[in-house]
C-alpha cells in the first residue's frame, strides 16, 4: 500500500512494466478512483493496494485530504481469524494444595541418614533428590493440565517475578496501610509496569 509514482490510469511503458511485475508475482491491485490530484494536468491513479488473496478483503477506498495532501487517503480491511493456538498439555505440581504437617511428618521419618553414609559426592546428591522427589510425588503428585490460551510471549521469566514481588508488596499494604508500604508498593507496581512495556516491544 503506498505511491508507486506510476499513473495506472495511462497506457505507458512504466505502467506496463509494472503491470508485468505485478502480474509475474501474482499480487492485484483493488480498483480505485484516480488517487492524486493534480493543479494544471489530469488527476492520476499513483497510490495502489495491493493483495495475494483479494477474497480476504473485507472493505477498501480512498478518502480525499484537502489541506493535507493531494493524495487520497487509502484504506483496507481484512477479514482473518487468527488460527486458534492448539492446546497444550503440560505436567505440573499443585504446591497450593499441600499439606505442609503431612509433608513434614513423611520427611522426619525418612531415613537421612543414607546420604551421610554414601561414599561420593554424586550418592549423596541422587540419594537426596531421590527423597525429595519421593516427598513431593507423594503431596504433590505431578498431574496433566491442558493449556487451552498460551501465556503472552511478553511475560517473561523476569515479569513473572516482578509481578510475585508487586503483589507480595500490595499483601503487605493491606494488612498495615501505612505510608511507607504504600510506596514500596508503588515503586514495584512501577517496576512491573516498566518490565512488561520493554518486553512487549
């Protein structure tokens, strides 16, 4: 969309040539009225659309600019779905829901005393992640949550904590408003806001 300095109207080699063009990479230009306004010379057709799927043109034209320009103002709109994301399955772990004294109960009544006793370095830490895990699959088993609306690409793993610590400072606000927490909250709610603009951009 723009002005291609080439007047459609007249039968010329440049409009021939870009006919050519047009034609040989399969783009079509919408019909409009004569699009440039000249002074002392027949008005021209300069500003062209041009499209690869026409049936996706919803709506199209030109708007005259007088004072502003003696070019039309051309507009378009299309008329697309963006493809639905597929959703996606992923395997998480429900922290929220566990019961921290059970949790606790189990982990006293391992046997710790197996990571001490191994001979190397890496035992030690497959034998404590071994119990870790066992801890955790037993109050916070992993389960299967379908995505159906990805997350937007620009909250990155940096907004997301930006965003923990902005709401931990507004908890904190609520249980004392005070002067001070309320700026504390201001300052991370800002920070957030900062974060999340440049990783948009």
């Amino acid at each position: 969309m723009g002005d291609f300095n080439t007047d459609l109207m007249k039968q010329s080699s440049r409009s021939h040539k870009l006919s050519a063009i047009l034609e040989s990479t399969g783009l079509l230009s919408l019909d409009l009225n004569p699009t440039h306004h000249n002074l002392d010379s027949c008005d021209s057709w300069l500003d062209l659309m041009l499209v690869n799927s026409p049936a996706y043109v919803a709506n199209h034209g030109q708007v005259v600019a007088p004072g502003l320009s003696r070019h039309d103002l051309i507009y378009l709109s299309y008329k697309i779905k963006p493809p639905k994301p597929r959703p996606a399955v992923v395997r998480l772990r429900n922290f929220a829901r566990l019961n921290r004294e059970e949790l606790l109960d189990e982990a006293r009544s391992l046997d710790w005393l197996d990571i001490v006793e191994a001979s190397t370095v890496d035992e030690k830490v497959e034998r404590l992640n071994r119990h870790i895990m066992g801890l955790f699959d037993s109050h916070a088993p992993l389960r299967e949550v379908r995505i159906k609306r990805p997350p937007a690409p620009w909250i990155s793993p940096g907004v997301r904590m930006a965003m923990r610590r902005r709401d931990r400072a507004f908890r904190k606000y609520r249980r004392d408003r005070c002067e001070e927490n309320w700026l504390l909250y201001k300052q991370a709610r800002n920070r957030c806001n900062q974060m999340g603009v440049h990783s948009a951009e």
